[in-house]
C-alpha cells in the first residue's frame, strides 16, 4: 500500500528542516514561454563556462597558497563526483578503532553537524568505505511544526554510528514525503520510503549494534544506505515533484 502524503505541498529541506509552506511546483504554472531566440541551451553553455573559468581561476590562486585538500573532506561531494556512483567498500572491523576510522568518523560529525543534516555516509566526504551515520536533534525538532513531525513521524535521535550496515525491511509499506540531499545541493524530491526498517553493523567502537527504526529515522537509514551503494535519491524520485528549492527566488 503506499500512503501519499497530504501535506506533499509543503517543502522539507533535508539540509535546513524548516517547511517551507506552499511552495507549489513550477508545473503549476503551465506552459512555459519561449525567448526569441530560442536558443536556451548555448546560454546555458555560455554560463556554465563562464562559472567553470572563475572558479578555474579562483581554484588557481588557491592552490598557490595551499595545497588541495584531501579525503576525508571537511565538504560533501557533489553529484558528479565517481565517489557518490560507487560501491563503498567494507571496512576490516579490527580497523575501526584505529586512527584513520576514527579521523573519518570524526570529520562524518562534525560535516554533520555543521551543515545541520540529519545523517551522513562516508562517501559524501569523499571515502568510499561502509560507513553511515544520523543524529535528529532537539535543536532541529522544534523547529517543525506539530502537525509536520506527526505526519512524517520525527523523533529526536542521539547520534548513531553504523560501520558495514545491513538493512532488513520490517514493513515494507512506502511512504512518500520530499527529501533532499546535501550531495545535490540546492534541490528537493518526493520519494518512497520504507514504513519501518531494522539495522545492523558495528558502532563506532567496533561492537555489534542493532536498531529498530521508523518514520523518518527508517527514511534516514534508506538514504544513507543508498548512498554506500551508489545510489542517489534521483534514481528513486518521483521526477514531475524534482524542484530547486528556491525557485520562487529566481523570480523575485
Ligand atoms: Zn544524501
């Protein structure tokens, strides 16, 4: 059965948890009216090597004062990046204690908390390793309205580390709510999530950890699972609901 969401016109931003009320897709308004000459695509070109050639240009003085930086990244990645289509590898259990782990695992929070997302896999910082984490803090709940946390079952969440999870469905009933991702910044879809979903790998310590998860804590885990096997959300969307979340920005 799949429950489609009745509030599917208000926005949740993956990044910034605030609802953006009302914010209507661009399909709203009908036809779109051509530019004479219809020539969208070269200024699009044009544009785009423009932006390539400053940021070349900034990336050059950088680089001459300080050498580019390396994974684990203080950044996500965006898409584009090979790291985000690939197949993370797992990691040898013995080595999570051990300083490299703990450096990626330390950079992962505070990526995190930096950006102000709920969860973060370790390909997003630019390490193709099994390595997911979420936290859901009070901070970001209480920024969402009653009505919203119950229709998209937020709960507050500590911060939980799982290093070579493995997903289990426990109901496998889909639910539709729009999510983003800081890897395609910038941007929002609706996509179907399992109900309920049960999780299990090593924490951070290395030692065997099992949970039980649902609402939104489930859609989490689902998308940051995805992330370890190279999928992105855009492969599960409902593509007519993809939107720039600050669309109604370009029109101001
Ligand atoms: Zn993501």
């Amino acid at each position: 059965m799949t429950t489609k969401s009745s509030v599917s016109l208000l926005l949740f931003s993956w990044s910034r948890f605030r609802f953006c009320a009302s914010r209507a897709p661009c399909s709203t308004f009908g036809p779109l009216i051509q530019t004479t000459p219809p020539s969208h695509i070269s200024v699009c070109r044009r544009s785009l090597s423009s932006t390539v050639k400053v940021r070349s240009y900034l990336q050059y003085v950088k680089r001459k004062i300080k050498s580019p930086p390396s994974p684990p990244y203080s950044h996500v990645c965006q898409v584009g990046d090979p790291v985000l289509r690939s197949h993370a590898a797992a990691v040898d259990p013995a080595a999570i204690t051990g300083l490299e782990i703990q450096k990626v695992l330390g950079t992962m929070v505070k990526v995190m908390r930096k950006l102000e997302c709920v969860g973060l896999s370790a390909p997003q910082i630019g390490v193709p390793l099994r390595i997911l984490m979420l936290e859901y803090p009070w901070k970001l709940f209480e920024e969402v309205s009653p009505a919203a946390r119950e229709a998209r079952g937020l709960s507050v969440q500590p911060l939980r580390i799982f290093v070579n999870p493995e997903l289990r469905v426990l109901d496998s009933r889909t639910v539709l709510f729009q999510e983003a991702c800081e890897s395609i910044s910038g941007f929002s879809a609706t996509v179907p999530r399992y109900l309920s979903v049960e999780v299990s790998g090593l924490n951070e310590k290395g030692e065997a950890v099992t949970w039980q998860a649902s609402g939104w804590s489930a859609r989490i885990l689902q998308h940051e699972m995805d992330h370890l096997d190279g999928v992105l959300y855009l492969d599960r969307m409902d593509t007519k609901t993809f939107i720039n979340i600050n669309w109604q920005e370009h029109n101001e």
